[in-house]
C-alpha cells in the first residue's frame, strides 16, 4: 500500500511540476514577446529623430531614447567570453556569400521556382546554419593593382577562375596574359570596345517626346559625350557581365549600378568589383531591386538575357519604377533588329507591352534600341479604361525596397514631379550639393541638408588627418558607407578617386532616395545579414553608430565584425564612429581577427553635440593559411 501511495504522490508532483513549467512558459512567451517587439520596433520617425539628434539638429538627450530600450547592453557589461582567436573556413570557402550561397539552397531543400530567377534572390542561413569563421584569400593572394590601372587588369591569382576569357573570348570580355587578366573592354554585343559603343548610343538623333525633352534638357548630346552636360548621371547596367559599360561611363561623369546575378557567370561582379568599378549582386526575379524609385536616368541592357514578357511584363514595369521622368532604356539584343519569326514576334508584342506603358521610341539604330519613358502621368491619365498593365494603388510606396515583391503595374509621378514635368534636379556636379526635392518628404530643411554637408565634409578631412601615415593617394578606391543617412560621407570623397556603395537601413527613414538624387548609388540591407557582394571587395567601411543599431535589434556584433572582416581587402580599413563602449568591445577581438589599431580620434569635428562617440580606425592585416603557403611555394 506505501509503494501505491509514493507511486500516486509522485505523479501528482511530476503534474504539478509540469502544469508550473507550462505556465511559467505562457507568461514569459507572451511578455518576452511583447518587451521583444517593443525593443526591436523602432519606428523610421524615431530611427530618424535619434540620427538628427547625433548630428546636432534637434534638441534633447539621443541618449534618453536608449534609456527607455532593454536594459540587456551588450557592449556595456563584462559578461561574455572574447575569443583569442576565430576558426578559419575551408580553402573551398574563399569566395563565400552567404546570403547567395547555391550549396546552402540545396542543404535546406528550398522550394524555389527556377523559372523566376528566385534561386538568385536572397536566402540567408539561420544562425545554426551560418559560417562563424574568418574567409582566408585565395592561394598566391596580392594586393590589388590599384585603379585606374585595375581598370584594364587584375591579378590572376586574385579571382583564379579563367572560363569567362575561353567562353567569351570572341567577345573581348577578358584575356589571360601570364599573372594577369586584362580586360580589352568588349562586351557581348560591343566586341570592339565599350568606349565606342557608349558614344554611338549618345551620337543617336532622339525622336521621341522632341518638345518636353528639350524643356527637360534629355536631348542633342554634345561631343559624343552621354552625360548631356551633366543630366545624364545614374545608370542601371542589368545584366552587365564584368562591367566594362559601367567602366568606361565613368570617364564621362556617369556612374553606373553595375548589376548581375551569381549565375553561370559566376564571378562576373567580383570581377568588376577587383577593378574598382561599382557593382552589386542582383537579379531581376521576384522582388524590387533594392533602390527606391526614380533613382536612374538611363537602364541598359545588352544581350542580357531577360525574357521582358513574361508575368505580364513585370520586369519592364520595374524598370519603369527605377527610371526618372524621361528617363532612357537602351535595349541591344537580336530582337531589335533580326528578322527571324520568333524574333519578330517577341518584338512586337514587347513594342506593344512598352506603348501601353506610355513608353516611345527614341531612337532604333545598329541593332540598338532605345526608348524613353513620358515626363508626366498625362499618357496614363489618357489610356482606355481596362488598359493593362494597370497604375499602380495610390497606397503602395513606390520606394518601398528590402524585400517586397514586384507587381505588375505602372508606377505613376508624384505631384510634384508631375507638375515640374521632370524630377527637378541640377545637373552634375551641382546636385550633389544643391538640396534635393525629396528633402521634404522626410520633414528635412535645405538648412538641415546643407549643414549635413559641411559636418561630413570636416569629418571626412578629420579621418583622412588618422588615415594619412597609413595610405596614398591611390589607397583606396572601393569605399562603402555602412549607414549613409542623406550621403554627404560620399559626398565629401568628391575630389577623391573612389567611388562609394551608399547602404541605408532598412529599418530607417528610406534616405536613399536622397542619395540617388545627388549622383550617387547606393542600396537598401539590413546589418543583421550578410551583404550581397564576394569577399574582399572593399577597401574602407565606414561604420557611424552601425554596432549600436544592431545591439538595439538584438543581433550579434560578433557577427558583424565576421562579415565586416569578409568584405574587407586584406590591407583594408575600418572607420568605426561610436560610443566608447563599443570601441572598447571590438579592441577584445583585434587579434583573433588579424587586424590592427591605427588610430583613435573624438568626434569633435563631426558634430558639436556628439562629445559621447569616438573614432576608431582600424586596418585588415594580410594572411595566408598553412594550406595557401604550400600552394603557393
């Protein structure tokens, strides 16, 4: 009978027990979901209060609004275990991007649909999933040869992949002499030079919209010269293979967003980006490009290999979203000009899908052709009801761009851009100081914008004062901008020769729009994920308050610092700008990262009211693993 009893009592005990545990568990999933959301929410007008506030623009303690955030600090406590040193990935694993990595869809059996391209689209490993290790280089790894000669050519060694110069080789993409590749700059439909082709297409007499183009200065370029006396400035190359258009736009003050997939080609953008051209993994599948509308004067694509009628023409339309008022697709592909019965079919139900877009021919020469999308919504306003593809709902954002699906449908002008008949920018150089019209959608004074200018301009001057033991002129080329708010960082560099990838937030104010406007390029990420480019492929990150954003999202610095340390170049630099608990934190990883202090400065010349940040400059030292050694003796 006792062992009955002690047999009953202790399932009573073990029920008991377990009905604790379940309510125990109720209570914490539903509060710690609630404190959660409520730690991770940052509204973008809170996200762009805090920014004003480090900048001096608006009044009150930026550091009143982190008081009321989770009391849990990592870069404040002593808790946590500093590794001495990281794991380094496999030698297979040397040109690892996490966030497109095609072994990982396999592993993870994603249901994809091929036929959308969605296998090229982002998909980024859980936390169980993710390589927690440093990317050593490449077998025989050398510093870069330094632009503008990288232009022509690269070190073999540093991109070990020669099929592009066998299967395109009666294309003048690339050439294969002894240590280095060079790049003759052909192209698959411009085998005798990008340079020629680019001022064939600005020589093309314009016949489309004569009278409203001339008002908005898109026509008669001059000298050869596309850039049009400076309104012709941002241009989306779709499709670019190692970006030789996208190289020689820029000795015209054009620069382009030089955008392929990691497909077939596999290594064409980390071709482009060894040479110091701006570039940017993409694809045109299922989700917007991460730019906000109206960012392009010109899109181009040249045997791109895009099937533009499928989904009802959805990828045309979301070309049509990223082009401004006027703006230009310059299309070379067999369609335009071969006379075969498939090739004149898709012609003409392409010309009938770009007509019912308002879109009109411009010019149709040498087996180019290019259209020019309407300065207003007057066409749209005139098609017969039921006309497809339809406009687009007056409440979805058209800048809307970190992982939101395309639709079919026509992106119409703003009042203000329907009114000035164009977006109302100064042409180049002049934009990239003057303020742009879309100041006012963020609530943003010229004052606020020009003293935005002048702040980053003496802070530029004040990092270059920490750099200059350290580079030359021709450093530094590559640079990224980790959160760039309106892009005076960028701006600033002007007179240096580097270009800039401008990354705004995803969780904040959409300031990129901004960005665009001023000249430069940029796009959309979130700093909790891996970044959409190969490893070493940055000569500077430039990272202002961007470890103490992520702490706020409950995500992992020790993450970062690993991606940071994958984008960088062996030799590279890191210009971290924030509080000195977050500088303290990263010194504890220097050395399992093989990087190095340079210099430490305050941010004084940055912002008069910002006396609790610090600068730390940082550099990437070179290393080879045991394996690459072997290899290269």
């Amino acid at each position: 009978m006792r062992g009955r009893s002690d047999g009953t009592q202790k399932k009573r005990l073990i029920t008991s027990l377990c009905v604790v545990g379940i309510f125990l568990g109720f209570l914490y999933a539903y509060y710690g979901s609630i404190f959660g959301s409520q730690s991770r929410g940052v509204s973008a007008i809170e996200y762009g209060s805090r920014s004003l506030r480090r900048l001096g623009y608006l009044g009150g303690d930026e550091d009143s609004d982190d008081k009321q955030e989770s009391s849990t600090k990592i870069f404040d406590g002593e808790d946590g275990i500093t590794p001495k040193s990281f794991p380094v990935c496999d030698g297979r694993h040397s040109e690892l991007i996490p966030c497109l990595d095609r072994n990982l869809i396999y592993q993870m059996r994603l249901k994809l649909d091929l036929s959308l391209m969605e296998h090229y689209e982002r998909h980024c490993p859980p936390p169980e999933r993710q390589y927690n290790c440093l990317i050593p280089p490449p077998p025989g790894y050398k510093i870069p040869i330094k632009w503008p000669k990288s232009r022509d050519e690269v070190w073999k060694a540093n991109i070990p992949h020669t099929h592009l110069a066998h299967e395109k080789s009666d294309q003048n993409w690339m050439v294969v002499k002894g240590e280095r590749i060079e790049f003759p700059g052909g192209g698959t439909h411009f085998h005798y030079g990008a340079d020629k082709y680019i001022a064939s297409i600005a020589n093309v007499r314009l016949l489309a919209y004569t009278a409203i183009a001339t008002e908005e200065g898109m026509l008669n370029f001059s000298n050869n010269n596309l850039n049009n006396e400076g309104r012709l400035r941002t241009v989306l190359d779709v499709g670019c293979g190692v970006a030789s258009f996208g190289a020689y736009l820029l000795s015209s003050d054009i620069i382009a967003m030089s955008l392929a997939p990691n497909d077939v080609h596999q290594n064409q953008i980390q071709f482009a980006l060894e040479r110091g051209i701006p570039a940017y993994l993409g694809v045109l599948g299922t989700k917007r490009l991460p730019y906000p509308s109206r960012s392009f004067e010109l899109a181009h694509c040249s045997r791109c290999r895009i099937d533009w009628l499928q989904r009802d023409g959805i990828l045309l339309l979301e070309l049509d979203r990223l082009l401004r008022p006027g703006g230009y697709f310059a299309y070379s592909s067999p369609e335009a000009y071969a006379q075969d019965e498939e090739d004149l079919r898709i012609w003409r139900e392409m010309s009938a899908l770009v007509s019912r877009m308002c879109w009109r021919i411009a010019s149709k020469r040498n087996q180019t052709v290019i259209w020019q999308k309407p300065l207003t919504n007057e066409c749209y306003m005139q098609r017969a009801p039921g006309t497809l593809p339809p406009l687009c709902k007056t409440e979805e954002d058209p800048d809307a761009a970190w992982g939101v699906l395309m639709e079919a449908c026509i992106t119409p002008y703003s009042d203000h851009d329907n009114r000035v008949k164009g977006s109302g920018l100064a042409p180049w150089p002049a934009r990239l100081t003057a303020p742009p019209p879309r100041l006012a959608d963020f609530g943003y004074t010229n004052d606020m914008f020009e003293k935005d200018t002048e702040i980053w301009r003496r802070g530029v001057d004040s990092y270059w004062d920490l750099l200059s033991p350290k580079i030359e002129s021709n450093t530094l080329r590559n640079i990224m901008d980790m959160k760039a708010n309106m892009g005076s960082f960028a701006a600033a560099l002007k007179a240096k020769d580097v270009w800039v990838m401008n990354v705004v937030p995803e969780d904040g104010p959409n300031t990129l729009k901004l960005i665009y406007d001023r000249g430069l390029i940029g796009t959309v990420h979130n700093w909790c994920e891996a970044f959409s480019t190969y490893p070493r492929t940055y000569d500077l990150l430039h990272a202002w308050t961007v470890f103490s954003d992520i702490e706020k999202k409950e995500c992992s610095p020790e993450d970062l610092l690993i991606e940071i340390d994958r984008i960088l170049r062996p030799t590279g630099f890191l210009i971290i700008r924030d509080k000195q608990s977050v500088v303290d934190y990263i010194k504890k990883y220097l050395a399992a990262l093989h990087w190095e202090a340079v210099a430490t400065g305050d941010s004084s010349s940055v912002s008069d009211q910002n006396g609790d940040e610090v600068v730390f400059v940082i550099q990437k030292k070179i290393w080879l693993t045991s394996e690459s050694l072997r290899d290269t003796e």
